[in-house]
C-alpha cells in the first residue's frame, strides 16, 4: 500500500505546476518555498537554467507569518527591479495560493512586478 506524505502531495502539485509554468528571460519565474523557518524567492530563467535574482527572509526572525511575507515579497520585487525584471511568472511552488504565499505576492505586486 503507497501512502502518500504532505511533502509527497506537495512535490506532486509542484509537478504538476510546473508542467504548464516556464520562465524565459523577458519573463522569469518567480518561485517561492516555505519552509518553517525562512520564506526564499527566487527568479528563475529556465531557458537557461539560471537564478537571475533572489531573496531570503530575515535570518533573525524565528516565526514565520504573514508580516514578514510581506516583507520578502517586498524585498523580491526590489531585487527584481534592480535586475531589469518588470514581468514574472508566479510559482507557487505547491503551497496553496492563501496566507504567506498571498501575502507575498500581493507585496511583489504593490511594489511594481506585474504578474
């Protein structure tokens, strides 16, 4: 019998995001993992298989909540723009679209990336 974790469903979603998501130069992919610890971002140019520009949250802040996502999104976007990168696409990377991974886009967004 195959049971499946959450991180095994999780990485399936991934798959099956990624499938249909692709990131190329003039538009990179803006991917983003949760851990329990750290939020990353990074934007990503499959073409090429490179990492154009990136950001981490605050390694001095132990909890991870919706403030602090808001904070790398902000953060992301200004890493983005000083790279010349105005237009993304968002992967969500399996976690689903509410809370943090919410709350970090909609700051990429206020802070100018368009989606």
């Amino acid at each position: 019998m195959n049971v499946m974790t959450r991180k095994d469903n999780r990485t399936q979603r991934h798959e099956r995001l990624r499938r249909k998501v692709k990131g190329t130069a003039a538009r990179p992919r803006m991917a983003v993992m949760v851990s329990n610890r750290r939020i990353y971002v990074q934007f990503i140019d499959d073409g090429e298989g490179r990492t154009l520009a990136s950001a981490v949250s605050p390694a001095e802040k132990r909890a991870m909540n919706v403030a602090i996502a808001k904070q790398v999104g902000t953060l992301a976007a200004e890493a983005a723009k000083a790279k010349g990168i105005e237009c993304v696409v968002f992967d969500r990377g399996g976690f689903q679209y509410h809370g943090r991974i919410k709350a970090l886009a909609d700051a990429a967004r206020e802070a100018g990336l368009k989606f």
